[in-house]
C-alpha cells in the first residue's frame, strides 16, 4: 500500500494533495496573484489536510515534492519543508520535475492531441523566458528542459508541428505576445499536487527514491534579484 503526501510550490500556487494506492483521497489548494504564500501556508495546509483525511503523518510511506524548475522561493520552501518531514518522519523522498508533471496534468484532462502535435508546458521565468521542455502526444521528451527566451525564433524551430499547446503559468505570457495560429493555449492546466500522483506512486512500487541529504530543487538557472 502507498499512502503519499504531495507537496506542490513550484509557481505562486500552494498545493497539497494526499493520495492511496494511486487514487486521491483529497487536496487543497491556494493561490496568491500578489506574492507567494507558501511560507505562511504551506505547513497550515499540510496540517489541514492530514486533519480532514483523519491520517497521522506517521502513517505516510513517502513525501513527494515538485522538484522544479520553477520559482526559487517557492522551490526552496516546499523542498525545505518536505525534506523537513522526511527527516522528522523517517519517510522516503520522491522528486517529480514541473513539466512532466504539468503534462500528466494536460493528458489526465484528455485534451485531444494528434501525433503531430507537440506539449509546451511553460513555467514563467521572468520577463520573456520560461522553463519550458517538449513532449510528444504521448507524453514522451521530445527536447529536454531550459530556460528559453520566447521570440519569433523558438517558433520557427517548431514549424513542422502541426499545433502547439502551451500549459502552465508562463504560457500566459506567450500567446499574449505571439499571435500564431499553431499555438492553443490551455490555460485551465497549472502546476497542481494532483498531478503528482500518478508519477510518484509509479516511483513508490520502483523504489526510486531522492538522496535526502543530497537533494535540492532543480532551479535550472541561478538567482537573480533583479
């Protein structure tokens, strides 16, 4: 049996889910279009949760986290208080990167994708870049993660895509900017614990598990305060 607590921080959306044997048992879910709030709500929420469900923290067999790339003060909480309760609890770590889970999310959703058709999950970046990564309608890597500079040129590199769909809160700013008949825009798909789930009860049964002592967020590119 996999009992998992699912901690989602990596954009300014708070998220925390608790699932069993690959099946939600509830989540909640909180966002803030001002600052992030995870600092102040993250462990109320974890509380909550645990409260509502009836379910000791004790009982979890493993905490997953979104690892990134997304915003570095919200990476670096949600890792720092899942790593916290790993350590505290004894439990194992489970990682799960932002856009493999943004495109679980966009699948789950059954959007109709043909074969031609590329997933764009889109985190923002800060001004014109996101955290972006491509993947087939299958869900498969087609280009791996990076941080991008959104211009006409990342769309002429995708030319031979009969549609592109873009998910994610820096897909916003794209289709904002652009206007490309290829592009569809989804902008009900955002970062969320549930879509978690699948991927880190499918790392439970494989034991494929973080180094907690080693483990920090895939931030992709380092901090600027400007």
């Amino acid at each position: 049996m996999s009992l998992l607590l699912h901690i989602e921080t990596a954009t300014k959306i708070c998220s925390v889910a608790l699932s069993k044997n690959n099946q939600l048992i509830t989540s909640i879910e909180e966002k803030s279009s001002e600052k992030f709030i995870h600092s102040e709500r993250l462990t109320i929420l974890i509380d909550r949760i645990m409260k509502e469900a009836k379910i000791d923290l004790k009982e979890l067999s493993a905490i997953t986290i979104n690892k990134g790339p997304g915003s570095f003060t919200g990476l670096r909480i949600g890792v720092s208080v899942a790593k916290g309760l790993c350590y505290s609890l004894k439990k194992p770590l489970i990682g799960i990167d932002s856009h493999t889970s943004l495109c679980n999310g966009f699948l789950k959703a059954k959007r109709e994708v043909s074969e031609n058709e590329l997933l764009l999950p889109m985190i923002d970046a800060r001004r014109m870049e996101v955290y972006t990564g491509g993947f087939s309608s299958l869900g498969k890597i087609i280009f791996p993660t990076d941080a991008v500079a959104i211009d006409d040129s990342f769309f002429v590199k995708l030319k031979n895509y009969k549609k592109i769909h873009v998910f994610g809160d820096g897909a916003k700013k794209v289709v904002t900017a652009f206007t490309n008949q290829k592009l569809i825009y989804h902008p009900e798909i955002l970062c969320s614990a549930e879509h978690l789930i699948d991927l880190a009860s499918q790392k439970y049964l494989n034991g494929e598990f973080e180094n907690i002592a080693y483990f920090e967020p895939f931030y992709l590119k380092d901090f600027k305060t400007h």
